[in-house]
C-alpha cells in the first residue's frame, strides 16, 4: 500500500450543458480506473436543467413537457442516486471523479464529507449548514441561519441548501453536489425538489442577500481549499 498523499487537480468548466458534463464525466471517470489520470474535481455550473436519478419518480416533475420547453429547461435521466433536481445558474456544481481506495472506501462517509464542504463554503458567510438525519444533501435552519447547524431536531425550520447525489463504480466516484448561491428559486416549482414536499428550498443569496456574495467562479475556487481540507489532499492543478 502506498503512503503517497493524496493529490487532485481541480478543473473550472464554467457554464456548460448537463449532457456535455455528463460525457466528461464518464470518460474521466473510466481513465480514473485505469489509472491514467489523477483525482479530478469538475467544478462548474449548469445550463437550466432537471436530471432524474435511479430512484426517481417522473410525477415528481410538476410541469409539462411544453412547459420546461418553453422556459428552456432539459431533462435528463442520470446514472446518480436520488430523485428529481434542478440544476441551473447560480449554482455550484462539484463533480469529484475521486478513487476511494484504500483508506476512504466508505459511502456514508464520502457523502458526509460532501456535505462538510459545502458547510464550509456557506460557513464562511456565517450559514450554518449540516446534515439531515433522514435526507440527504446540505441543510440549515431558516429561522437561525447563523446558528451552528446542530441537527434537524434542533431546527424549528429546516430548508435544503445543497443536493447529492453520487454514483461509485469500483470505489471511483461520479456526479457530487450542488450547492445554492445564487440560484433562482421560483424554478424549483417545477418540481418536487429530490421528492421532498414537507421543507422548502433555499440559496445563500436568499439568506445573506445576493449583493453581499461573490460569483460562482469564486466559490470553485474556494471549494478547492476545502477539499483539500475535507479530504486531506493537496490540489496540484488548481482553477
């Protein structure tokens, strides 16, 4: 076994179509296996679109197909977990292709990790963000946002901040998080956000207020600190 430090090169992609980021994706990912490439994280955001995971229900799609088509918005189905997401400007989107092994093959704890970064990034606004116990993705409690995060039980009004949803083939990881900035809310009425009715959506903008925040591109940028962090690896190729 090898005592190397992990390392990662960190890509910023900009805006670009959900199929385009897909096909990288995978092709990264299948030259990850092979050993080919290093560690990647994409980090990037989406044109409009709403992706279906292995576990998602169609109905969970409130508009027509001439409805999403006349706002502009896609559907792709998606080899990640989970159910129905949004994704679209205002986002940040982070796509880690990232060899688990030999001392991180553990999926609750990837996913964990995954919600630390993007604690992190909303942390340095003072948001307080974390886990839900029973749903996953990035949460905060609307009513004391600056509160530290200290469980679902804690909050009297629970909103989701960020969405995961992953896929891990021969502990090589695809898909990842997206994280709401500056995301334009009143587009998640088109769906039933990752099958969950009973909490709302929410963004930093619409915590903090979206004058006070900087672009998307500086979040990658910052993202790639706390990965490093989180994962105990040294970017050497950063955005």
């Amino acid at each position: 076994m090898s005592n190397a430090p992990r390392t990662f090169s960190a890509r910023w992609l900009g805006r670009i179509a959900y199929d385009r980021a897909y096909a990288l994706q995978q092709s990264l990912a299948e030259s990850r296996k092979r050993g080919e490439i290093p560690d990647t994280l994409l980090l990037l955001e989406h044109d409009p679109v709403l992706t279906l995971g292995r576990a998602a229900h169609r109905e969970n799609i409130l508009w027509t197909d001439e409805a999403l088509a006349a706002r502009g918005v896609s559907v792709h189905e998606s080899s990640r977990g989970g159910d129905v997401t949004y994704h679209g400007p205002g986002q940040l989107v982070a796509y880690p292709i990232f060899d688990l092994r030999p001392d991180r093959c553990d999926v609750r704890r990837y996913v964990r990790d995954l919600v630390t970064v993007m604690s992190r990034l909303c942390s340095d606004f003072s948001v307080g963000v974390g886990p839900h116990g029973s749903m996953v993705g990035a949460w905060t409690d609307l009513d004391h946002p600056s509160a530290v995060w200290q469980g679902e039980a804690h909050a009297t009004r629970p909103a989701k901040i960020g969405a995961i949803g992953v896929k891990i083939s021969r502990w090589v990881t695809m898909h990842g998080f997206a994280l709401n900035i500056h995301t334009q809310l009143d587009d998640f009425a088109m769906i039933v956000p990752c099958g969950i009715s009973t909490h709302p959506v929410c963004s930093l903008a619409s915590i903090v207020g979206g004058d006070t925040l900087p672009g998307i591109e500086w979040f990658a940028k910052r993202a790639v600190a706390h990965f490093e962090e989180v994962f105990a690896s040294e970017c050497v190729n950063g955005v």
